[in-house]
C-alpha cells in the first residue's frame, strides 16, 4: 500500500500510516482524508477512499480510523456515516474508532457497496 494518494492537483489527499514491522494480521491507520474546502461535495473524497479501499483489498489489509471531522466539514455523524458507506463499522470499544475488514472481490461489489 503507498503511504500517500493525491488526486486533482492535490486538492484530494489520503495518508495511510503503516507502522514498521506491521504483521500480517495488524491494519493500516488511515490518518487522513482531505479535500480542499472550495473543493468539496464534488465526489473527491469519495473518490480517494475508493482508491485507498481498493488497494487494502488488494493487499488483504484492514483499515481502521479515527472520526475527526474538519471545521466546516461534515458532522460527526455525518463522516461516520459515509465511511460506513465504504465498508467502515464503528469499533466496540471506542466509538470514535472506526474499522474496515478487506474485502473479497466476491463480498465488495454489490448494489449497495460503492467500492
């Protein structure tokens, strides 16, 4: 998996932090997400997800993140509810947690499921 994706000029930018000697069965931080204000609600982010999502699935690699919505961005709620659109369910222990399984290409594409 890269560490970074930029996308339109870097306008859209995803940062993925593996930490060294990660195992096999440990996942990747998904650090950051972010799209230039005057930039947002044009699909940017979704579209940057869909790249990094992709490529945890590639890689059979588990992704998990922290609900920290930017000024001016969406709610809380509203950012857990469109990771929950790409496969991310809030953790058990910590709700501001949020984890993504890889999936199969079996289990990833179907109706609902925009990756």
């Amino acid at each position: 998996m890269r560490a970074i994706y930029f996308r339109h000029d870097g306008a859209a930018t995803a940062s993925v932090l593996e930490p060294p000697g990660r195992r096999e069965d440990e996942p990747a931080i998904l650090t950051e997400i972010a799209v230039w204000p005057e930039h947002r609600g044009k699909g940017w982010g979704s579209e940057i997800l869909k790249e990094v999502c992709r490529a945890a699935d590639a890689e059979g690699i588990t992704l998990i993140l922290s609900v920290d919505p930017a000024p001016g961005g969406l709610s809380d709620e509203e950012l857990a509810a469109w990771y929950g659109r790409y496969g991310f369910q809030r953790s058990e222990d910590d709700e501001e947690v949020m984890i993504r399984l890889a999936q199969s290409s079996a289990t990833r594409y179907t109706e609902t499921s925009p990756v």
